[in-house]
C-alpha cells in the first residue's frame, strides 16, 4: 500500500495489506453495536467478535509502544414497546478487556479521563430521568 493514500474498502481487508509494525498511530471511531442503520450485529457477543478480529490487526500493524486511540461510548438499546426498559450497553469497557486481551496496554491516565467522562453522562442521564 502507498504511503499518504486513501483507501476505501473494508478496515478489515485494508489491514490485512500493511505489512507488521509499520504504523505509529491508529485514531478510530468504530461502529455502535447496532446504534446504526449501518451497522447490524446477530448479538453483542457477534459484534465483539468482529471487532476482535479488527483490532488484532490492528495490534499487528502497529509499532511497538505505538499508539490506538478508540472513540466509542455506551450504546442505548430503546426499549420495544412502553411496557419495557431500554437498557445500556457499556462498550468501553468491554473494549478495555478485549483490547488487553489482545495485547495491547492501556494508558491509564486517558482512561481516567474517559471514565470520569462517563460517569458525568450517566449522572445527567439520570438526573434526566428525574425530570420527565
């Protein structure tokens, strides 16, 4: 692959052509699970084996110490009728487990930020909650 170039074509294919530890930086927002038209996984246990695959590649291709920057959040799966609860899924971190499982080692002090994050949009979601 050319080097300043931009690909179109599935992640997946696209890394299986770039040769191991050959890239400094990986910035990714990757799909919801199913908080898309886009994006329609059997279950979270499908999506996570698709993104496993993904960032094992991904992991593949990055230089040593190099690093990933994944941007994802909870995902909200609206309840199906008024008579049940919409839930949340907590992709992060699941994401945090699967990428260590792969190899990769989390700079702690992102996370920090990341996770504090989180807990502010929970805490206004149910303060939101509160209020209808």
């Amino acid at each position: 692959m050319e080097k300043n170039k931009i690909y179109c074509r599935d992640c997946l294919d696209g890394l299986k052509n770039i040769s191991n530890n050959t890239i400094q930086l990986i910035v990714t927002s990757p799909p919801y699970y199913n908080a898309k038209d886009y994006s329609k996984y059997n279950s979270v246990k499908h999506y996570f084996q698709v993104m496993k695959r993904i960032f094992s590649e991904v992991f593949r291709v990055l230089e040593k110490g190099r690093m990933c920057i994944v941007n994802i959040s909870p995902v909200l799966i609206e309840r199906p009728s008024r008579n049940t609860q919409s839930y949340r899924i907590a992709l992060p971190f699941h994401f945090e487990v699967m990428m260590e499982n792969i190899g990769f080692e989390l700079n702690k002090e992102y996370h920090k930020i990341a996770e504090a994050r989180l807990k502010d949009v929970m805490a206004q979601t149910k303060l939101s909650e509160m209020i209808k």
